[in-house]
C-alpha cells in the first residue's frame, strides 16, 4: 500500500522540478531575444552617429587616418584590411579614391 503513494509523489516532484525548468528557459530565451532586438537597434543608432561624424563632404578622412585611429585606440584588435575597406569588429569602413564613403555593419 505505501509503494503507490511513494512513486506517486515521486513523480509529483519530478513533474513539477521539469515544468519549472521548461518555463525558465522558455521565459529566459524570451528575454534574450528581446535584448538582441535592443542592440541590433543600439548598433543601427551608432552606425548613423559615425555615418553623420565621419562621412561628410568638408572633412576627408583617407583610408589610413582610418587604420591609424582604429590601431591607435586598438592595438590588439584584429584588421582587415582589402582593396577599398577596412573592416573592423562588425564595422565596415568603404572607401573611394582614398576617402572615406560609408559607414556601415558587416556580422559575416
């Protein structure tokens, strides 16, 4: 008579230690997707900010003041360097005839 009652809150316990965990991840995974969204439009507002500082018609900024600065505030970080851009973290600086043209995201 008492094995019934054992397995029976047994399994009590174990259903109710899986549904708590199912909706922690699921609520979790949630939250994750919510903070990605903020940041891809974080990144979009700072890819606008340097596109405005950076790439205007008054002051020409060539493709080694770029590497200069980015190598100066960053020693360590890797560059890419091809024929007519600079990449740099998940940024991409463009370039034509040696001036800066855009400003803009690059995730591979």
């Amino acid at each position: 008579m008492k094995n019934w009652k054992l397995a029976f809150f047994i399994c009590l316990i174990v259903l109710v230690v899986t549904n708590t965990s199912w909706y922690y991840y699921l609520s979790n995974t949630d939250e994750e997707i919510t903070y990605s969204d903020d940041m891809v439009e974080k990144n979009d507002i700072i890819i606008t900010i340097l596109n405005e500082l950076f790439v205007n018609k008054t002051v020409k900024y060539s493709k080694s003041d770029i590497r200069y600065l980015l190598e100066q505030k960053y020693p360590k970080a890797p560059l890419v360097e091809e024929d007519n851009r600079i990449s740099f973290r998940g940024i991409e600086f463009k370039f034509e005839n040696d001036s800066l043209v855009s400003i803009v995201e690059n995730w591979w």
